[in-house]
C-alpha cells in the first residue's frame, strides 16, 4: 500500500524513475477501485460509469501519466514514448511490453535506479 501513496505523493512528478512494483501496484489498485466504483455507482441498464467513479478517474489521470513516465525511464526510455498508446490496438501491446522490461541496472540519464520495494 505504501507503493500506491508513494505514486499520489508524486501526484505530479515526471521526473525520476519508477520500479515495475511501484507502477504495476498502482494500476492494479486504480483497476479494482474503479470497478468498485462503478458497481457502486453506475448505472448497469445505460452502461454508465457513475459520477463518484468518473471523478476518481479523473483524478488519476495525471498521477497515472506521471508514474507511466517514470516507469519508461527507468527502462531508459522517454516519457513521451505513451503517445505510441494511441496507435489502436498495436499501441497499447508495445507499452504493455515496455512496461513489463524490467529498468536499467545502475544510473541512467533519468538519474539512479529506484529503491527495490
């Protein structure tokens, strides 16, 4: 759990790096709350996500953009490599590979590895 605050600590923070556990922690996190959510709060009959899920999702926008750089450069890799998310259906193969390598050993030019955690 400390992974996950760690990342809304960082709410806004692009630089540095990430570790896969910090970044796959949060996500999976985020994915569960946001089902919860919309559970609780959709509306199943019109497909509709729910006020309360939609503002959580908004405010994961940026801190999941965020450790979503983070996590590129600690494969060395810039942050503005997610645009290649919005190329359908290939796209988001490729970041679901550069998300999955795992970082750099050592210093990079994004600074030094991430403490394991």
């Amino acid at each position: 759990m400390d992974g996950y605050l760690a990342v809304w600590k960082k709410y806004a923070d692009f630089n540095g790096r990430a570790n896969r556990r910090e970044f796959w922690t949060f996500v999976l996190i985020n994915i569960v709350i946001g089902m919860v959510l919309v559970a609780a709060t959709g509306d199943a009959a019109n497909d509709q996500p729910g006020l309360l899920a939609m503002l959580f999702y908004l405010a994961a926008l940026l801190p999941t953009i965020a450790v979503s750089a983070r996590r590129l450069h600690d494969t060395n890799r810039s942050g503005w490599w997610q645009l290649v998310s919005l190329v359908p259906v290939v796209g988001g193969l490729v970041m679901l590979v550069l998300y999955l390598l795992s970082g750099t050993p050592g210093a990079n030019r994004f600074g030094e590895p991430p403490a394991a955690g």
